[in-house]
C-alpha cells in the first residue's frame, strides 16, 4: 500500500456567515478556501452571499405543514419524504459530502450569527443527520457516533474581545465554554470531531498588518489540520452516561462544570 | 408612604419564538402575557407572527452602509444617527420601557432559535444598550450596569430532553451553562438580572393534560415573578476583574468553570 492507497479525493466545505465579503472574515474565507484547494474539493456556503433563510418554519415541512407533532420530528419526516426545500436539500447534499467542515463567523452575542444558528435549525435535521437507534443496544445513534462519525471539523471565529476577557476566567466566560453547544451539542451529537478553536482575538482593532498575519496564520493552520487531534468528547455508546443521561457518579465524580464531558477528564 | 408609593404602572415585554400557535408554546405565550396584565402593562414581540427578519445586514446601518470599521460601531452610530430600521426601533422602544422582559422559546440545538438570536443581534445595539464608559473610573459601563440595571428577566424555555439529560451532569450539558451566552452574555451584558430558568422538559411528549399542568405553573411562577431573587452575577464595577477582564486569583481560585462568575461563588 503506498501513499496513494486512498485515491478518493476529499471534500472540505467551507460554511461562512458574515456580511462584509470586504472585512476580516471575508478575507479570511478567501485565504481559507483557496489555502485548502491543494488538499480537498472545496465546495463553500457563503450564508449572506446566498442570502440563506435562517428562519425554520411550517413551510420547511412540505406536505406535513400543519400535521400535529412537533417541529423536529416532521422535519424528519419531511426529510425522509424528500420534501424539504431545495435550498436545504443543497445544503445538505454539501454537509453529506463534506470530510471537513469549517465554520467561520464573528462572534455575536457570545454565539454564531442567526444566520448561522438558522443553518442548524434548518439543515441538520432527524433522519439526515441523526435519529437512528442501534438495534442491538438500543442506544439511540449519537453524541460520537452516527453518519458523520469521524469527520472533522474546524470552527475559526473573530472577536472583539481580547484573550484574557474570553479565557479560561475571563469575565464573558470562555470561548470554550461558551461554543460548546456548537462544538459539542451541534457537531459532536451527530459524530463530528471539532479541532481547537481558530480564534482571532481584538478582531475589531485589527490593521492591515494585522490581517496578512492573521491570514498567514489561518494558512499555517489549515496546512496541518488534517494531523491535529480533536477534542475528546465522551462517547454515548461508551456507557459512561447512566441511562444514556446524566454522567456516572465513578466519573468527575462531584464536578457539574461542562468540563466533565472530555473523555481525557478522569 | 403607603402601598401604592409607586404609581407608575409597570411593562412587560414578552418576545415568543415558535412557529406554531397552536403548540405547547403558543399556549404558555397566551397563558403568560394573560397572567402578567393584572399586574403589568403587557407589550409581545411574537417573532413569528411579526415576520421578525433576523439577518443583521448592511441595510441596518442607513447611510453607513458601506462605510468601513466593524459591524458593532457602525451599528452604534445608526443607532445615535436615528438611521436604525423601523423595525428595529420598535423592538428597542419596547424593550426600553419594559421593567419585566420575558424570553419564551424551545430549546434548538442548545440555544435559541434563529429568530431569537438575530433579535439581540439587530436590537440590542450598541448606543441603545451599552456603550457607555464611566467617566470617574474609566472603566465601561457594562456586566450588571447602565441603562438596563436592577430590570429582570424571565427566561422560560420548552426542551425535547430530560431534566437529567440537561441537568448538573447531564451528556448534553447542563442547561445553566448552555444557556450561559443568554443570561449573562446578553441580558447581564446590560444590566438585566435573570431569575432562574422556567423549563419544561420533555416538551415533545407531553399531552393534553400535561400541558394544563405546564400552564398552571407558568400561572403560578409569574404570580411571584417579581420577589423572587436574581442569579447573582459579579458585577464588573466591583473589582473583581483584574484590568476590567480576567476574575482575580483569590475568587473562586483555580476554577476555570462558568460557575465562577456567579458573585455568590467564594
């Protein structure tokens, strides 16, 4: 078997939700994407360039619009009757294909831009990306496993806090934590490994010299992601969540910090 | 002075963030801002039925569109320019006068719907709500002070999941900590005090007479809404943050959880 052993050729897409094309993260998005041709199919969502629809409604359930039940459960029947719109089918036909996934968004709020946040409403939905129970345990198909289990993903993020307001004590709380229901309740639910965060710290007082940095910077790291090791996540099917809930008590035993939920975390 | 000191009649502002009227949550909405007019002037924004547009775009800036700097200072010199969109302004005209604000929602990949998310994106700007720099001490008027200081806020929010699942150490993450960027990165941000968290779990199972059951004590929780105590965050005006960012090494040492922003936490 030599270097070549796996001929497919793998598909990054590059998910990217900022208004500006002239700013940062558009920059950024250019320096990413094409600093990511070499290595992948790079396919992108440029969510304000497509003017991408965040809001999750009736409509996104084609026939069963008004049928009782609730949101999440006929989305998935809508997916499984292939009658979701077309725009969040393209979506996630690109997801489907996707080794790597980047997200790239300023920080708003502490969290993802809406349009942004309305791309998992809407996109990742039961039936295409989890809701399968496996036969044998019974254990319902997620956090670690799944469809995408095993893919990766890289969450690059600008913003205009500084690195001690947004650290491990900072007063905004820290980005770690503050992301973790996109790196862990998002990505890791439906079994998608997240590398550390690319931040971009004072992102709002950033020069020109500034961004070739930070350009160069992002370029070095996507040079090498494909090597780094992924947050390690607690698995479900691994047993260590009493009744698939709540944590065993041998575990972290009296930590209630989301700390606990690292499998490095004894 | 007797007990009707205070004449003023007080407002409430409830914000709902469902699709559907005619579920769990349309009811609680109904059930809620009922109960409250007894003893409040009662304003809603029902995001859904408004059409509420949560894409924070360029147009939100009137005649700065395109000029350069970053989106949050721009947004701030709309606001002062009187250039915000109309509907933008109406939402912060009723926000500005509401003493009780009210955040209604399920809970969507551990955190607001995009509607919600983009409602604090476009309204809360800066100018409007923070900004502010104190001139005595320098230090900016923000984390549990300015315009907003001493107001409450109610958050109550329908989960598909289990207490347990979103308990203290549940697999996904207790709901305090997800909810964590809302009630102190938002709210406490500028000023406003939460009290604790009104969930209801397992929202997708439940019947008709869970949901008269779910009412009843959303009825009761707003009966005593206005004593009960606050979640007591540290307040960046009383030191506790070495150079206005990271919290001092003798509060909460060692501890790098959310939990140490919390002023009752030694």
């Amino acid at each position: 078997m030599g270097e070549t052993s796996d001929d497919r050729r793998r598909t990054a897409l590059w998910v990217h939700a900022h208004p500006r094309r002239g700013s940062l993260n558009g920059r950024l998005f250019d320096v990413g994407t094409t600093a990511l041709a070499p290595h992948y199919d790079v396919t992108s969502s440029d969510l304000y360039e497509q003017r991408f629809d965040p809001v999750l409604r009736e409509d996104d359930l084609g026939s069963l619009a008004g049928d009782p039940g609730n949101m999440g459960d006929l989305l998935a029947g809508a997916y499984e009757a292939g009658e979701l719109p077309s725009d969040i089918r393209a979506e996630q036909d690109k997801l489907a294909a996707a080794d790597l996934l980047v997200l790239q968004f300023p920080l708003w709020w502490y969290g993802p831009p809406a349009i942004l946040k309305g791309w998992f409403d809407r996109v990742i939905t039961g039936g295409f990306a989890f809701g399968d129970v496996d036969p044998e345990s019974g254990i319902p198909v997620r956090y670690g496993d799944g469809r995408f289990a095993g893919r990766r993903a890289l969450v690059v993020v600008t913003a205009g806090e500084d690195a001690r307001t947004l650290g491990p004590r900072g007063i905004s709380g820290d980005l770690d934590s503050l992301l973790f229901p996109l790196t862990h309740g998002v990505l890791w639910y439906i079994g998608i490994e997240a590398v550390d965060l690319h931040v971009i710290f004072d992102a709002d007082d950033i020069d020109g010299a500034g961004v070739d940095r930070e350009a160069e910077r992002l370029r070095e790291r996507l040079r090498h992601v494909d090597a780094e090791p992924t947050r390690p996540f607690r698995r479900l099917r691994d047993g260590e969540y009493r009744g698939t809930r709540a944590l065993r008590h041998d575990l972290a035993p009296g930590r209630t910090d989301l700390g606990i939920h690292r499998a490095d975390v004894a």
